[in-house]
C-alpha cells in the first residue's frame, strides 16, 4: 500500500523510495517491486547508463488501488487514528500525504462527504453458556 501511495505522486527511482519507505530494507522493497510488476500494478523503466537508473511508475491497474487508500486515509480521519504531530514528533516530518500540508490537495477527487459509520447494535450479554 505504502509503494502505491509514494508512486501516485509520480515516478520515483529505487533510491528515492527507499528514503521515502525507511526502514523497509532494499532487498524487501525489490521483492515487492518485483511482485507488483508481476502483477502488473508497476511498471519499471530501465534507462540504463552509469550509474544505472531504473525509475518505476503506477500503471492504469495500479491506479485502481488508490481510492482504497484514499478511504482507508478517510476512515483513519473519522476514527481520529491518524495524529500527524505523532509522525512529525517521531519521524522528523510530515507524510507526503498529510491532511495537514494537503488540505488544498486531496489524495484523489472528494466528490463524497465522510459518512461516519452506523455502529451495529449489540448483543445483549449471554452468561448460560457453559465451557467444556
């Protein structure tokens, strides 16, 4: 999920999305870029020269995964789950995709307010079952 969110932005090399996914190692990050090109959800550009420069890059399919990510984002604001001064105060900086330097720019078009979810009502409290 975090590949497809720093891709949206544009295309990044390995390098730059490595600093940006810290601390996921690069034998990792390239097993993942590997499996997403396989699933065709990256695209990998290789323009060769010393040093080499491979840059990847969503494809159409890859984009569908966004408004996934743009809910979950949502979801997380509705549950009060994201505290960017938590990420600032531990990371040294803001995400890439926080509401609070983006609240110009959404992560995708928001056509649609935030309904918040209606909570299922409970069961009442069963004591008569018994444990064998």
């Amino acid at each position: 999920m975090l590949v497809v969110r720093d891709l949206f932005a544009g295309p990044k090399r390995t390098t730059e999305l490595l600093e940006d996914l810290h601390p996921i190692s690069s034998r990792t990050l390239m097993g993942r870029l590997r499996e997403m090109e396989q699933d065709q959800l990256v695209l990998r550009n290789n323009y060769g020269g010393l040093p080499r420069r491979v840059e990847y890059e969503l494809t159409e399919r890859g984009r569908r995964l966004v408004p996934l990510l743009d809910a979950l984002r949502k979801t997380g604001q509705a549950l009060e789950c994201n505290d960017c001064e938590d990420r600032k105060e531990s990371a040294g900086y803001y995400c890439d995709f926080c509401p609070e330097l983006n609240e110009a720019r959404p992560f995708i078009d928001e056509r649609e307010p935030i309904v918040p979810p209606v909570e299922p009502p409970r069961r009442p409290k069963d004591d008569s079952i018994v444990l064998l």
